[in-house]
C-alpha cells in the first residue's frame, strides 16, 4: 500500500484519507551543482504556499548505489521524513503552515513537495553512477515535475563562493539562511583558471547530458535569468506546479543581494593576462569573463 501512496486516487472517507491520499498534490525536484546560486532558489521555493522543499536531500559525500538513491528520492516525495522520523522543519521550511497542515494532513494537503540535489559526488568531478536511471524511477513512481538549474557563465561559476547571496530570509522570519563569506579577491593563475573552467563546463554538460536521458518534460531555469527576472522565474515554477498566482510580498521576503562584483575585474587582479589568453582562443569564454551584467550564455568548448 505504501510504495503506491503517490499514485492513488483521492477517497471520500477521512478514516482512509491519511494512508491514500498524496502528501502533497505535486511532487518535484531540482537537479543543480554547487556555487550555481541554487540556494537563492531554495530560499524562494521554501517561500511558495504549503510548499514542503529540502535544500540538498543528499550530500555529495553519501555514495549510495543507483537503487538505494532511487529510493530515498521516491521516500521523500511521498512523506517528507527528513533523516529522523520527523520533518527537518528548520532546515525544509520556515512557514508555520507547512507544518500545521503537514501534522493535519487527514484535512490538509501540502500544495508541492519537493527536494534538490547535485548528481556529482565529493570534489564535483565525477557523477554519481547510474543517475539518470535513479531519476528516470523517480519520475515514474512519483510523476515528480523535473527542473534543471544551470549558471551558465563558467568563468563566475568557477570563481563563486558560497555566501555570495546576502539577506535571504525564508517564509518572512527574520532569520539568515546564508552566511557571508568573502569572496575571493587576488591573482587568478593561468593553469587553475583553464582546469576551473574546463571542469565547470564539462559538469554543465553533465548536468545538460542527465536531461536529455531523462524522459519527462523539464523546466530549465538559468541563475542569470533568477538574476535579472525573478518574478517571471517563479511564474513559470508556479504553473509547473499548478500553483494560485503568488503574492508579491513572497519575493520581498527572499530577496538576493551579492557581495561579488558582477564586474570581475575588481575581484581578479590579473584580468588583463586572463583576457589575453582567451582572445583567439575562445570567444565565447571570453564573453563570459568580460561580462558586467547577467546574460544567459551558450555552452562553450573547453579550453584547449
């Protein structure tokens, strides 16, 4: 009964409603990568009505096998559990509603519930073995919607700390999410900026490759597009989700200001040697670190 709780249809009878009925009316989940701005993302999912989101279900450092991944995705999506026998509320939403009507869901039904995660292991260099069969499962056992988050601008992708994001406030309590962090200020060497860059695109297109192989109708959301139309962003999230029409103050209560130049060159020193290398060379990399303004770039060929 239970590894069918998704898929069951509605019952009438409040006796049954507890067992049959979805925890939520959609499921989803994010596929992203570290440093890709994808927390300002989970703060403004956890800010959507009756939303139950798990920020980064599984960490790059649990190596499950395909199966057990499969499972533990699927789990999620039918009762949020977080790792105890209760929902992590702290960490997966900060709205007081969520949980009420999670702890009353004989009468209450969550309106989304869903997790994000990074499909590449320690050190973000490898993918975890047999992902896109875990997700493909995963799509079938929960109809969960699939979202894809890129940062398509390798060069700030490669530079990027955490903490960039200030501010951030989840469901309106006047609490950080994030922590600052200094960013990186200083030399940038040649050979580490072409093996940062070079990872950063191959790991995009690990990302690009999952969804191709997964069969289901993705929502790309790109960081830059966050950047510059937030509202349009979690529109088009909020019709995936077949969501009411959301609040104005809902963004108000999430908002994003980075402590990292948009400009690199007031944070890396040696700009000039790094612009010199690229030109001739590529192009399109080249777009990347001269840009001073968000923009959705196309994939880049590594450097050679």
């Amino acid at each position: 009964m239970m590894a069918r709780w998704l898929l069951l249809p509605l019952v009438a009878t409040s006796a049954t409603t507890r067992l049959t009925r979805p925890a939520a009316k959609q499921a989803f989940f994010v596929l992203k990568r570290g440093h890709s701005g994808s927390t300002w993302l989970s703060a403004l999912l956890l800010n959507l009505p009756l939303t139950y989101f798990f920020d980064e279900l599984v960490g790059a450092s649990a190596n499950f096998d395909a199966k057990k991944l499969e499972a533990i995705f699927v789990q999620a999506l039918r009762a949020p559990t977080g790792r105890g026998t209760s929902p992590e509320w702290s960490k997966s939403s900060g709205d007081p509603a969520v949980r009420s009507c999670w702890q009353n869901r004989d009468k209450c039904q969550l309106n989304a519930i869903g997790f994000s995660f990074s499909p590449l292991l320690r050190g973000r260099r490898r993918l975890r073995p047999g992902i896109s069969t875990t997700l493909q499962g995963v799509v079938a056992k929960t109809r969960a919607k699939p979202i894809l988050f890129l940062r398509t601008n390798v060069v700030k992708l490669s530079r990027a700390v955490n903490g960039d994001k200030t501010a951030l406030r989840v469901a309106g309590l006047h609490r950080q999410l994030l922590r600052h962090r200094t960013p990186h200020r200083g030399n940038w060497s040649l050979p580490l900026f072409v093996k940062s860059v070079n990872d950063a695109i191959r790991r995009n297109n690990d990302l690009l490759g999952i969804r191709s192989k997964v069969r289901a109708e993705w929502l790309v959301i790109y960081y830059e597009r966050l950047q510059t139309d937030t509202a349009a962003v979690m529109d088009s999230i909020r019709r995936l989700l077949v969501m009411p029409r959301m609040d104005s103050k809902m963004l108000a209560r999430a908002p994003g200001k980075k402590t990292t130049s948009d400009d690199l060159r007031d944070v890396v020193f040696n700009f000039r040697e790094l612009e010199s290398y690229l030109e001739g060379r590529s192009p399109c990399v080249l777009k990347m670190l001269r840009e001073v303004a968000p923009t959705v770039h196309p994939v880049c060929d590594v450097l050679a």
